[in-house]
C-alpha cells in the first residue's frame, strides 16, 4: 500500500507559492512547453517535452529501495523488468524476458532474454547482470530492500526466503529455482521495485545509484531538484525501434491538489494527476483539456477491530453493513466515479467473486441483528476519520459524517475522532481504534496482495487492521499461495470472500476511479491500474 507522507502546512504553502510563481514567469515551459509544440505543429519533433505534474517528490530513484508510488511514477520510465504488466491490467507480458518456460511442478522458471539490449551506461544487459540483481537484493535486509522482503519471504538465509537460486544459463537465459511453488511468482517480478538495474553503476553504492539511476528503459536519468521538479530525457539508444516519442520529461511536484489543477488549467503543467473527483467536469468542459481515468485497483474500507466489544460480534458488524448507505457516499463524494464495494477486492482482480451482492442499505435489519445481539437499545463508539485525502477515500471527514448519520438512525451514538496521519495508521494498527477508515491499492494485481495482506492472521499487527482471523480463511490463503492452477486457485479466493462477507471484519464502501487531467494535444497516454505510467508512447498531436 502506498502511505503519503505528511507535509508541514508552512512547507506546503513553500511550494504552492513557488509553484504559483513559476507559473507566472513561464518557468520550465519557457524552454519546452509552446516551443516544443510549435515545432511539431510545423512538422518537427524535436525537443517535445511533456511536464508531468504529480502531489509529492520522489525519495528515491531506486526502485528495489521503496514502497512508495511518487517514486515508481519515475522510474518505470529509467527501468525495466524481465516481465511485464499489460497496458491497463496486470496480465503477465513480456519484457526483458521474451519467453519464459515455468516447469510443471512450478519450482524452476527459465528465461529467455532479448538480446542486444544496452544498459544507460553503455554496459551489457544479460543473463550475468539479472543474476546480479537478484544477488543484490537477496543479500540486503528488510530496511534496505522490502518490498523484496515481503515478496520472497525474506532474505537469502532466512527459512522462508522462496529463492532457492538465479543462475545464468549462457548469456542470454536465466534459471530460477524456487524452494516451494509461488502462484503469483511470475506477477511478483513484474512490479515495478524488481526492475533490472546496470550493477556497474549499483556496485558504486546504493546511495550514490539511488540519486543516479541506470536502467534500460525508454528515458534516461538528467537531473533532480529536490521537492521541485525531475528531468528524464529519451534514450536514443533504446532497444524498442521508434520510442519513446517525447524528447523529455519533467515531472513536476505540486503537493496542492487545487494548485496542480490550476496549473493544468493555466497550462504551466501538461498532465496532472491526484484530481479530485469534484473537479471532473471542470476539466471535461473544457475544450482544451482532456479527463483520464485510472482503471480501478483499490478499496476505500471502514474496519471493525474483531477484538473490541461489540465488533467482537458478527451481528453486530453485519449490523453497521446493513446501517450504512454505501450508495450516498459513492454518489456523493465520488461524483460517480466509483462502484459500491461488495469484497475486499475489486472486480479487476483475478478471483473476485460475483455472485456475493454488497449489503444493501436496510436500517431495519440492522436494528434486528442489534436486538438479536442484545443491543435493541443501541451503542456507543467511536468513529475514526481519516485525516488525509486518498483515491479511494477523497474526504475522510466528510464521509465520517455520513456514516455518524446512517449509524443514529439505527440507535448506535458514533463519535467521530481522527489524529495526524501517522498517528492515525500506528494507533489504528494497534487495535486502538473501535471502527476506521482505511483502504488499500493494489501492487500486481493479485488476490493474494488484498486478501491474505489485509485479513490473515499472519498479518495482525502489519496491515489486518482489524485483528480478523478465521481459520478456514487462514487454510484457503495458504493453499492459494502455492496452487499454480490459476482456475483452482481462484476458486479458493472465492470460497474465501464469501466467508469474509458472512464474517463482516470490513464495511466495504467503494473502488474508486482516480482521475488525472491532461492537455487535449496529448495522445498515447494510458493510465496503468497500480499507478505508474509509461510514457513512451505518448506524445503531442
């Protein structure tokens, strides 16, 4: 899951006004914006920048080191991986890997890779850099590497490390051997943090790679100012014939979402991301823009800690699912741009059970399963509000509200409370809290990255807010985990998410769509689900 970070108001107000100010003078657009568009309007392509405008830096420029999306936006265009996602899923492509062979007990996966492919540096990409790689990350440790922790069970001594061994087979096949099968082992080297880098420049340091990243991908690194802006430039010795098509990008920090949104409609910003769904229409109107949605891979969620009484009781909890009118929020402070939540997961992932229909709004049955828990006369609680904007939940505070209404109507008195964000996520991992709100986006695309992270037992404590466990549960997660047969696979999930929805940890309430804005001259943008763009296909007409 991706957290933003808190920003001082005095920093925040820093950085809109230097914004603002940019805007103003022309800024970077000065030298590429009009100029570079004039250009191709004339025929020409050269020096076409595009200025990508986004809510937070970067913390760093090596992927394998974070947990952070502002950094993937930047550096999916510097890197690549020996597999890829599909354009708008996370359908499993190829990438510097044109083939790939998975033996039949699912324990040795062989590689087969492109050849001819340069590293920025001008070094070989092959068989030994890819081993490399791995060796790299096996040999860190989960404050170094932990995405790489959490993937493969750990590091190269650990017992749960998956990784037996990445050998190199000649110069252009690799061999992975796993200790036990990994069903989305496949989906796991595909994201973004497992992209192959050049290991003579990460053999330099790990801090000195991280602010000059050497990859093989579309765009190569110029510059970063810190909290300003990111500079990419096209490497015009990529193995793809014809991309990318832009001559340079700059991604812009704007931590404003009202400021970025000027600057788009100003046109000091060719593309912006993070717009709230209020502002839509506002850009659809108008007639020099163009409205993006991003395909749905989250969960916006309210979460009952299974340990605090009366959320110890399953009628209870089915109680708030039936009190709370899940249609009014989406409705409300989605603009539409979002589907009430029936599962933990959306419908985009692989195993999402069909069948299983959200709870309907029905104050009624809530006061029935009140009584029949010996609660006819209502309750007290608390109601924890987010203090931070997110995709999936784009007011916190708001929302709260509403649920604080739908809950009185049926005789339970919620007061609403919330803390700073960091706060808010430590205390609420502890079990402190009664009911809060939370959510979740998606990293491959897998059940496994939703449910078992979310609502197994192995994860109380981490990210199952809500102390939820079930044994039935816990078995069909674990045999999911090593199941290669992707359709008996998917059953399990569903076996799973029926069980979930009979137990009511979660009120589930919406997968949002997030929204970015862009310039109408804009073409071959496509918006990934797990947030981080290519744009080696876009350009200007």
């Amino acid at each position: 899951m991706r957290k933003g970070k808190l920003w001082s108001l005095a920093l925040i107000m820093v950085l809109v006004l230097s914004t603002a100010l940019a805007a103003c003078s022309g800024g970077d657009k000065e030298n590429s914006g009009d100029k570079d568009k004039d250009a191709a309007d004339k025929g020409g392509s050269e020096n076409e920048t595009l200025v990508f405008g986004r809510g937070n830096d970067s913390t760093s420029l090596d992927p394998s080191r974070v947990t952070e999306g502002e950094t993937f936006k930047v550096t999916v265009n510097l890197f690549e991986t020996l597999l890829n996602f599909g354009e708008q899923d996370t359908t499993v492509q190829p990438g510097l890997a044109k083939e790939w062979e998975a033996s039949e007990d699912g324990l040795t996966y062989t590689f087969q890779l492109q050849e001819g492919v340069k590293f920025h540096d001008g070094t070989d990409f092959n068989a030994d850099a890819v081993v490399k790689n791995f060796e790299r990350w096996a040999n860190g440790d989960a404050d170094t590497f932990p995405y790489y922790n959490s993937m493969f069970g750990g590091f190269k001594d650990d017992e749960g490390h998956v990784i037996e061994s990445v050998k190199a087979d000649g110069d252009n096949t690799v061999v992975i051997t796993l200790k036990r099968p990994q069903a989305p082992f496949l989906k796991n080297i595909a994201m973004s943090m497992f992209a192959i880098a050049s290991p003579e420049a990460f053999e330099k340091g790990d801090d000195q790679f991280e602010r000059n990243p050497v990859g093989t991908g579309p765009f190569k690194f110029v510059e970063w100012k810190p909290n300003e802006t990111i500079t990419i430039e096209k490497n015009t010795d990529y193995w793809q014939e014809g991309l990318p098509k832009l001559d340079r990008v700059i991604f812009q920090s704007i931590p404003d979402n009202s400021a970025r949104l000027n600057s788009l409609l100003t046109g000091g910003i060719d593309l912006a991301d993070g717009i709230n769904p209020a502002d839509g229409v506002k850009i659809e109107e108008n007639d020099k823009l163009q409205l993006f949605e991003r395909p749905s891979m989250n969960v916006g969620y309210l979460g009952l800690t299974v340990t605090r009484a009366p959320f110890d009781k399953k009628e209870v909890r089915q109680a708030l699912n039936y009190a709370i009118d899940k249609q009014t929020i989406v409705d409300t402070f989605f603009e539409g741009r979002a589907e009430v939540a029936a599962n933990p997961m959306p419908s985009s992932i692989s195993g999402y059970n069909e069948d299983i229909d959200a709870y309907p709004y029905d104050p009624e049955k809530a006061k029935a399963l009140l009584k029949e828990a010996g609660l006819e006369d209502g309750f007290e609680m608390e109601l924890w509000a987010m203090p931070v904007p997110r995709p999936y939940m784009p007011d916190g505070t708001k929302v709260a509200e509403v649920i604080q209404s739908n809950l009185a109507d049926v005789g339970i008195k919620a007061k609403i409370v919330s803390y700073e964000w960091a706060t808010y996520l430590d205390k609420a991992s502890k079990g402190d809290a009664d009911a809060f709100m939370l959510g979740w986006t998606g990293d491959n695309g897998d059940a496994d990255n939703f449910l078992y992270v979310l609502l197994d037992e192995d994860n109380i404590g981490s990210n199952n807010y809500t102390y939820f466990k079930n044994a039935e549960t816990h078995k069909l997660f674990l045999e999911a985990q090593t199941e290669i047969d992707e359709d008996k696979r998917n059953e399990l999930y569903k076996q799973a998410q029926v069980i979930l929805h009979e137990e009511a940890p979660w009120v589930p309430l919406a997968h949002s769509i997030p929204l970015l804005g862009g310039s109408k001259e804009l073409t071959g943008f496509v918006p990934h689900p797990t947030g981080s763009d290519l744009l080696s296909n876009v350009e200007f007409k």
